[in-house]
C-alpha cells in the first residue's frame, strides 16, 4: 500500500522535533508520502525548510484564516516568493472559519480572495479551510472558478448536500480522521457520494487521531492507514484498490512531479 497524506502539519509541535522518526514510523505503515501545510508566512517557510529535507516530502504555502488579522502589505509578495520552490505543490491552507473568528471576517475574506488570486497567477491548487461558513466559501470560490483549477475542501466534515455541491463544481474533497469518529454519521453519508476521482486522504496531524487510536493524542501519519480501511470498508472495496485509486488521484490533483510515487 502506497498512500500520500495530502494535508499535515509536521512543522508543530510535537511532531517537528521528532520528524526523523514520524517519517520512518509513517513509511513503515505504507503512508510514503506527505505534503505538509502552512497555516502563516513563518510556518510557511517552515514547510519548504522540511521538505527540502525528505524525498517524497512537499510543501504547501498559505495563510489560514486564523492567522489572516496578521498578514501584512507584503506577506502576499513573500508567500509569492516562497512558492517557487520546487518543492511547494499548493498554496494553502486558506478559507474561511467563522466558528473560531479569531481573524475579523473582512480580513478573512480579503487575505482568502488575495491568495486564490496568487493560486491563480502561479497555476498552483488550492487548499480550502472552511468552518461554519459554506455558503460563504463557496461564494468566494465561484468568483475564482474559471482561474483556479484545483481546489480541496479539506476535513471535509458537511453534509450529503454540501458534498453534492463541492463535487457539482469540479472540486475535490479531502476527510480525516473526523470521519471515523461515532457522531459523523453526516461525515461518512458524505463520503459515500464522493466518487474515488475526487476523494483524498490526509490527517491533519497532530490533530483529529482516527478511531480505534482516537485517544491517542498526537496524531501523526502513519495513522492515517485507520481512515484508509475506515472509508475502504464503508465504499466495500479491497483495501489496496482503494489506497491505489486515492493515491492516483492525490497525484494527479497536486501535479506531483515524477518519482518512486511521487
Ligand atoms: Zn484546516
Ligand atoms: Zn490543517
């Protein structure tokens, strides 16, 4: 089994410190490739410094919507800048989360807009943060829709009538742990719409640990095998084909260059 985690965070803690072994622990479980994502411009730097560091590590650049009340006149220009490494395959995460509002809406939608408008100009995919505002993200994504070709809803957790949505305008949808957990019965009528060609695995580590480990507290990606045979079995189909048709598509949505698997 050769699975790629399309959305982690192996810059945060505890998980920096220990990356050696995280990255050993996670090819030993058959997750061999990673794509570790920026949440602000620091961290963002961050991820092209560690993935530089590993084959088969990339990075993604981008400013969460969390962090969005910090971005400065230039932090588009830098994050511009970052984004050529050879290594970045995305920009993001960005989006909109109108649960926490710990960035003022406006400056949500301003830095979220700004970075499609980047995503658009480097040709790059987009990584899409979204809580507690759907019809919001939506929205703003629609404006984008003719220039930004590929775009992840991660931790994807809406309901059957979202995902239809997604899917309806050509997008894809990412799940983590989250659908595992025993009340995301909306999670998983949800991922059962969404054919293989669109579907993405990830973790959100060090975040949202997959059932039967859900009480281990630092998530970390080899774990992330739990959530593969999880949605394996919900679609009845053989692990292995499933890893495989995910994995084809994780590639195909990240233009991941040539390699080994990626
Ligand atoms: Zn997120
Ligand atoms: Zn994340």
């Amino acid at each position: 089994m050769q699975l790629i985690d399309t959305h982690c965070h192996l810059t945060f803690e505890p998980l920096d410190p220990d990356i050696d072994a995280v990255i050993e622990r996670s090819k030993a479980a058959g997750v061999i490739s990673w794509i570790t994502v920026g949440t602000n411009l620091p961290d963002s730097r961050k991820t092209v410094e560690f993935a530089s560091r590993f084959d088969n590590l990339y990075a993604a650049v981008g400013i969460h919507p969390h962090d969005a009340k910090d971005a400065a006149l230039d932090t588009l220009t830098q994050l511009r800048d970052l984004a050529q490494n050879i290594k970045v395959v995305a920009i993001g995460e960005m989006g909109l989360d109108f649960h926490y509002n710990f960035s003022k809406q406006p400056d949500q939608l301003r830095v979220f807009a700004a970075q499609l408008q980047l995503a658009a100009e480097l040709n790059l995919p987009v990584i899409i943060h979204s809580r507690n505002a759907f019809d919001e993200t939506i929205d703003v994504l629609d404006r984008f829709a003719k220039s930004v070709k590929n775009i992840v809803f991660h931790c994807f957790s809406g309901s059957p009538e979202q995902a239809k949505q997604v899917l309806d305008r050509g997008h894809y949808i990412s799940f983590t742990g989250v659908v595992t957990f025993k009340n995301a019965d909306r999670a998983r009528q949800a991922a059962d719409l969404v054919p293989l060609e669109r579907l993405m695995l990830e973790t959100d580590s060090p975040y949202m640990s997959p059932e039967p480990v859900r009480k281990q507290k630092i998530n970390e990606p080899a774990l992330m095998t739990h959530t593969a045979k999880f949605l394996a079995d919900l679609k009845k189909i053989p692990l292995e084909g499933f890893a495989a048709a995910v994995t084809a598509t994780s590639k195909a949505f990240f233009n991941h260059p040539p390699g080994p698997i990626g």
